[in-house]
C-alpha cells in the first residue's frame, strides 16, 4: 500500500541502501534527476554500489500526494551526514504499486543551502 509511512520507510532504505537495494525497489524504466545529470535505473544502481553511504540521515517535512488508484508522489526534506560534509535536499519520489509491492518510477532532487 502507498501510505506516508510505508514510502518514508522505502525511501529510508534507499537512502542507506546499496545498488541492489535500488534494483529491487524501483522499476527497470526507473528515472533519478539529479543535480547536473540524470540516471537511468542501472545508472543510479551502479552510482549507489560504489557510493560511500550515509553516517547518518534525516527524512522530515514528508507530503504524500496520491496521483492515482495505484500512485504516489512523496516529497520531503533529506538530510544526510558524512563525516563534516551535510547534504540538504528537497526530494520528490514517485512511486506505483505493482503486485503489492511499491515500485519507484522516478526520483527528483533539489539542493538546499546549508542549514
């Protein structure tokens, strides 16, 4: 089910997941827009594989927006930790539901400034 505390949970794991976290969460046709670039689905599972990961992270801020019988959009705050170095964002994840499991069709970030 596509509920706030079900995706905020989905979207903790991604943020402290792995490439195959990513691969078994999101749809092959899977889109990531992110600052600079974006990724397809393998892109970004390959991105997170050889990511250093997060000490830390913050979800905050969280509105789910149904967009239909079997989608979502979440948009919230992020914030991770590592080491000195902070990332701020305002992200925005889509996601559709397909065999009762929530599939991520497409990921937006926009950096914040430090806060």
């Amino acid at each position: 089910m596509l509920t706030l505390a079900t995706l905020l949970a989905t979207e903790r794991e991604l943020a402290t997941g792995d490439g195959d976290t990513y691969r078994r969460v999101m749809r092959p046709d899977a889109l990531f827009v992110l600052p600079g670039m974006v990724l397809d689905a393998e892109g970004c599972a390959r991105a997170m594989d050889v990511s250093p990961g997060w000490d830390g992270v913050s979800l905050t801020e969280a509105q789910l927006l149904p967009v239909g019988a079997d989608a979502a959009a979440l948009v919230y705050t992020f914030e991770g930790r590592r080491g000195q170095e902070v990332y701020r964002a305002t992200m925005a994840s889509t996601y559709v539901e397909a065999d009762g499991e929530a599939r991520l069709v497409l990921h937006q970030q926009t950096p914040l400034g430090a806060g």
